[in-house]
C-alpha cells in the first residue's frame, strides 16, 4: 500500500523463536513480515508502518566476528528496503544489546535511517552505542515486553510521521548523549547565578548538563620477576563446585565464592561445574578448566614460569550482576589477595 | 572486577570474549579469549591441542601482568618479547 512506511525489525535467536543458547551461533537469516515481540509490535503500530521483514541472527554470531556478522545483517536489513529500523527490545541481556547496538550504528551511519530500540540502562550496549538509537529504557528482563513495546511504537510512530522527539525525560528513552541547541528565556548567564544563589540557599537545583565521569583506573604497577610471583586465578564464568555449595545464583549474583585448589593439578568435570546461565554450559561442564585454566596454570607453575598459584580461586557468575555488586566482590577478595601477598591475578570471563 | 583490583594495586588481567565490553568499562590489561561458551578451550580438539591452547593465552596473560601499560591495552600473543621467550627458555 503507497505511503505505508517500512519497518524492518533485527532480533537474535531466541526472540526470533529459532532456539536458546544451543542456537546463539547461527549466522543471520530473514523472515518475512513480524516475528515473536514484532507481533505485538505490530499490533500497536497499527495500519501506518508495516513490519516488512525481520532479521534474526545468532548472538554468539554476531559479537565474535563483528567485522563480518554486521555487514552480512545489513546485507540482508537493506534488501528490504526500510524507512525505519527497530532492534529488540534486549532488556539487560549483554550479548543481545550489544548486537542491537553494532547493528544501530551500522543503520544510522551507512543507511542514515532512525533506529529505535529498548534496554535496561546497564546493557553495555547502552554503554557503547547509545548514540545510534532511541532506546526505550526497560526493566531488566523481558517481563517488561508489553510495556516496552508500546513505548517503542509510540516513539516509531513520531519519527516515521517526521515530527519531534522531545528531550529523554519527556519520552522516557535513555540518553544518547547528543547535545541539541535549544532557545532558552532566560540569559545563560542568568540562569548559572539563579543555581548559585539555589546551592548557597541549599535550595533543590537540577544541573542543566551532569558532568561525564570517567571511571578510568590508573593501572596497577607489572610484575617485576614473574617467577617469583604468587599468582591467583578469578572467574565471572561461575566455575563451582558440583553441589554449588554456596548457591551463586544464575543471573544477578548475590555473591561469590572461594575454593581450595590446594593439591588440585586440574578441576575434574565430575566434581566442578558452571552455574552461569547467560551461556551454553555444554563446554564448561565437559570441561571446567576451559573457564578456570587449572590445568595449564599447575603446568607453568611447574616450569617456574610463576613461583606459586594462590589455593584458593574465587568464582561468581558475571550473567546480569550489577556494576555494583561486582566492584565490592572484587574490593573483599583484594583484601585477601593483599595479605596473602598475591602479586598478580588473571581474571577469565565469558 | 579487574579495575577493584588494580585500584589496591594488584596488577589484573582480563581473559575476556567480548573486548569491547571491557575495553570501554575500563580493564587495562584484555586478551581475547577464544568463545563465549569455552574462553580457554576448543570443543573438537584433542586435550592436548587444547591445553596448549591454554598455556598459550595464560603466558599472554602472564606477559601482560608483566607489561608497562597506560589505559585499557589488548594484549596480543604476538606482544612477547624475544627477551622473555629466552628468560622463560631457561628456567
């Protein structure tokens, strides 16, 4: 139908009802017309965009070999010819938003059309391409679907009739982090001397731009002789014990753990597992030294690569725990590795 | 995670699949690990192939500790030093 704008949606493979984690390496395909949330999409889009086609690809796909994986997605997004792009929503899920905002920046720089999308603020997808589209922000998981997607449609909806979309406050997407000259009543100058006098009268006042902080950590100094160093291993890839004795949770951990590895050579598939739940276990359980390298450690530890490996090593699981959480764990287990005298650690995630 | 540790002073390095992520967080010192479900492995190989693998990426890892770096670097394998091979060589 003339006038009918086109949408073209971007999912991965388990909103685009192809499989779990089993099917997170599957190279992009398309479909034609709405798939999973695209349905309810639709429907609150209602007779003046219509999904075209969509565009499922492989999480795991996309993020380990970028350099293609995009271009072979916007291969298959432009031969449908869209006005407007729409990629998930991802929720909090990291690989997915991360996909959504690879595929965003492609859109918005070789195609030059609007992308919009939806994520909790954490996603690091958030993080690194929050530019590229509106972002509807979301609780963290897809709970929150039905909410999500009417605040997609509504922001669709005004970009595909060409009018403005207002500041992040007013249309509740996360900020992208571009700066828009507006017409203001008052002098700058005026305004900066009324939020003076606010602080000196200990008055409420809302800073007109909040400064960006940049979290950078001065690195800590190397090693000087590695084979007098006491190393010690950490991991995000929730490696424990079988029983999981201490219940580090699948997604948001509370908590970590700390396990002996004394007279361990390598961690036994039928005495460790992993309790992550944001990747295909298959590997890890097989094997349990392909997340904490064991094995290999008790090796170069032989050959005086290092002096000593610690006997402990600390697990959590990395799949949706906040920043917050994260740092604290770390700051407990540095008091320990300080006393222990720990001269360096290798971290692994997944 | 990395970045609380190098805060107290001990030197960290993050074995990781998706580099950005942690490039942007801020970890100074990421090598890139092979996939997400197997960082330190590859399903179809022999164990042995494998553990070499491992040793690989840990040596990386353990040059890395041993690195003057100055923000969020990406620690190649090919980053050693003839030096170092040779230090390692004799022990």
């Amino acid at each position: 139908m003339p006038g009918k704008k086109r949408l073209v949606h971007y999912l991965n493979q388990f909103f685009g009802q192809i499989g779990g984690e089993e099917e997170a390496d599957i190279p992009p395909r398309a479909k034609t017309g709405p798939v999973g949330p695209g349905v309810a999409l639709q429907a609150a889009l209602g007779d003046s965009v219509d999904i075209v086609g969509t565009v499922i690809c492989g999480d795991n796909y996309i993020n380990e070999r970028p350099g293609t994986a995009v271009p072979e997605v916007m291969k298959q997004i432009r031969a449908l010819s869209p006005d407007i792009v729409v990629v998930g929503p991802a929720f909090n899920a990291g690989r997915y938003g991360l996909a959504c905002g690879m595929v965003a920046k492609a859109v918005s720089e070789e195609l030059n059309l609007p992308v919009v999308g939806g994520m909790f603020p954490e996603n690091p997808g958030i993080e690194l391409y929050r530019q590229y589209l509106y972002a509807v922000e979301t609780g963290g998981s897809a709970a929150g679907m039905r909410k999500a997607v009417g605040a997609m449609a509504e922001i669709i909806r005004r970009l595909v009739n060409g009018e403005e979309i207002g500041t992040p406050e007013e249309e509740g997407y996360i900020p992208r982090g571009l700066r828009k000259n507006v017409w203001h009543q008052q002098r700058g100058a005026e305004r900066a001397v009324g939020m003076l006098l606010k602080k000196i009268r200990q008055e409420p006042l809302a800073t007109e731009y909040p400064m960006p902080r940049y979290d950078r950590v001065t690195p800590a100094p190397p090693i000087q002789d590695m084979s007098q160093a006491k190393i010690a291993l950490i991991t995000t890839g929730g490696i424990v014990p079988s029983e999981n004795p201490d219940r580090i949770e699948s997604s948001s951990a509370s908590h970590y753990g700390r396990y002996n590895l004394y007279g361990m050579d390598r961690l036994p598939a039928e005495e460790f597992q992993t309790v992550h739940g944001g990747y295909d276990p298959t590997y890890a359980n097989q094997d349990p030294n392909r997340v904490l390298p064991l094995d290999a450690m008790r090796i170069l530890e032989r050959d005086g690569v290092f002096q000593r490996l610690y006997h402990y090593y600390f697990a959590t699981v990395g799949n949706g725990t906040s920043v917050a959480k994260a740092a604290r764990f770390a700051t407990d287990i540095a008091v320990e590795l300080k006393e222990a005298k720990v001269d360096g650690v290798i971290l692994t995630s997944t | 995670m990395v970045k609380q540790l190098e805060k107290a002073g001990i030197p960290a390095v993050h074995i990781c699949t998706i580099v950005p992520i942690s490039m942007t967080v801020g970890a100074n010192r990421i090598v890139p690990a092979v996939a997400i479900p197997h960082p330190l492995g590859r399903p179809g190989e022999s164990v042995e192939e494998e553990v070499e693998l491992r040793l690989q990426l840990l040596r990386t890892a353990l040059d890395g500790l041993q690195q003057e770096v100055e923000g969020p670097t990406v620690i190649e394998r090919e980053t050693r030093t003839p030096e170092r091979k040779v230090l390692n060589a004799a022990k």
